[in-house]
C-alpha cells in the first residue's frame, strides 16, 4: 500500500519551476527521509500533498485521493509547517482545546500524557516556553489528531542539539506506538540517519533517488584505485561520483560487481555519502534512477 503518490507533479511560479516532472511512491509504515537542500522543492511537494497549493502539472494523491477532490482525507494526514503554527499568547491547554475543536479524531489523554512526560505544563503560555518545548507542543497537536501519515517540513530547524534529540526521540516512540508513516523533510542528512527507512532526495524540483535505504546503501559502492584506470572502471559501471588526483581515483559506483585490478579497494557507503553524491551531479536528472524508485 501506498501512502503518498505522485505522478509528473509540477508546480511553476511564473516562470520558475520550483517541482517538476516528480514521480515518486511512499509506501506505509515507513519513516521517510526528504532530503535536499534549501530550495530543492521539498515544502512545495508537502504543500502539494496536502492541498496548500495547487499543482501546475501532474497530480498528488494522499491515502489514495486527491485531497483538493476529496476534503475528508484531511482528516487522516497531520501536517506541521516549518514555522511550527502556534499561538504564543495560548497556553498549552489552550492550544490542545483548539486542537480538539479542529479535528474530530482527537485523542485528549494522548496529548495530556505526551506533555505531562515532556514536563511540559498545560498552564504555561506558548511564547514562554523553549525553542525545543514548543516543537514538542506542536508535535504534540499533530499527533493527537491520530493521523495515518505525518508530514513534517524541517521540524529540527532552530533547534538546539539536544532538542533535535529529544523531539525525535519523542517522534520515534509515538511511531514505534502507532502503525503511522512520517514522512521527514531536511536538508540534514544526519538528522535523519538512524530514524528513517526510506530516502526521497530532491534537488533542483526533481526527485534524484527514492527508495528503502537499506537496499540503496547495499546497491552502491565506493571504488579507490589508480587514476589512470579510473577511465576504463568508470565506463563498464554506472558512476554516480568520480573524484581524482593526479593518482589516485575514487568512484561511487551502482549496478554490477565486474573484476577489477587488485590495486583497487571497494567499501560499502554511509548515508550522508551516498546522498551527498547523488547532490553533487549537476547532471543528475538524466542519471539513470535506482529500479528502488517506486513502493512495493
């Protein structure tokens, strides 16, 4: 089952595309890590997912609708915006009253037992709270809606270390509770890198990799060999990244385990490396995608 599907999305301002041609599926139950970096497309895409904006071309369905077609999925997507909306003239109980009143699934004694184990009093007012209480408190608003899928555009943003710890922390248990996808936007690889399952990487509005990180990381590859083989190894694999010196190569390969001189050393990749790379390529559009890029 998918969760978020989009197929030839697009959304252009004038004459600046900030989405284009994005196609890509999200499967449930996962943690998905949307990464790319400032101006990439990835708030407009979670706008488009949730009705906030209007595509330009191609179409976005969440849970399976259309939410401009169909209001009512609303009610099973939480959406919390970069700017974290909260009122900082409420208090903490006044915040979960309006939540109650917005949102029929309302779940009161999640929210109350979330905040009594965060010591987050329900009488203290919103603009006195820290930078990392009030991320907490509006990720407390977005999960007591009690959606099937989370979208969270760079809630870590502003944030101090150990709150960026502490709210995914606080993240991890409620999706460890629920059967809920969360669907993460950052341009912080490693904030994303022991919590998320599956990687959307964005650049340039268009999707550049999408698939289960696991099998990503297994399916690519770091070669490290004489330069002045690098030409005859690049060409019989798919190269994602090639930097050299004057004698010495290295390769960020996919696809294919061809024979190669002892001279050269292979390892596996991390995370950040292999997105980081797929970032680099300013020709990364017409780079064949990984067969990973769709949802089971």
């Amino acid at each position: 089952m998918t969760v978020l599907t989009a197929t030839g999305l697009g959304k252009r301002y004038r004459r600046t595309w900030a989405l284009r041609d994005c196609s890509l599926s999200v499967p449930a139950g996962r943690v998905v890590a949307l990464v790319g970096p400032n101006g990439a497309g990835k708030t407009t895409l979670l706008h488009l997912a949730v009705g906030l904006l209007t595509p330009t071309a191609g179409t976005v369905e969440v849970l399976g609708a259309a939410v401009d077609r169909d209001p009512e999925a609303l009610a099973r997507i939480a959406f919390l915006a970069q700017a974290k909306p909260l009122y900082d003239g409420f208090s903490v109980a006044d915040m979960l009253r309006f939540g109650r009143h917005l949102n029929p699934g309302w779940d009161q004694g999640l929210a109350e037992r979330r905040l009594t184990e965060l010591d987050i009093p329900l009488d203290r007012k919103v603009g006195k709270l820290s930078g990392g209480q009030q991320a907490q408190v509006a990720l407390t608003v977005a999960l007591a809606k009690r959606p099937e899928l989370l979208l969270l555009d760079e809630p870590l943003s502003n944030l101090d270390p150990l709150a960026r710890h502490e709210v995914m922390r606080g993240l991890m248990a409620a999706v460890a509770e629920t059967e809920l996808t969360v669907v993460l936007s950052s341009h912080v690889v490693s904030d994303l890198e022991n919590t998320c399952d599956w990687l959307v990487v964005l650049n340039g509005g268009r999707v550049q990799m999408s698939g289960d990180i696991e099998e990503l990381l297994a399916g690519h590859r770091l070669l490290t060999g004489p330069a002045e083989l690098a030409d005859g190894v690049a060409s019989r694999l798919t190269t994602v990244d090639d930097s050299r010196t004057d004698r010495l190569a290295t390769l960020l390969v996919r696809d294919g385990s061809p024979a190669l001189d002892p001279r050269w050393t292979t390892r596996g990749v991390g995370l950040e490396e292999l997105v980081l790379a797929y970032l680099r390529r300013p020709d990364s559009a017409s780079l064949p995608r990984p067969a990973l890029a769709s949802a089971p």
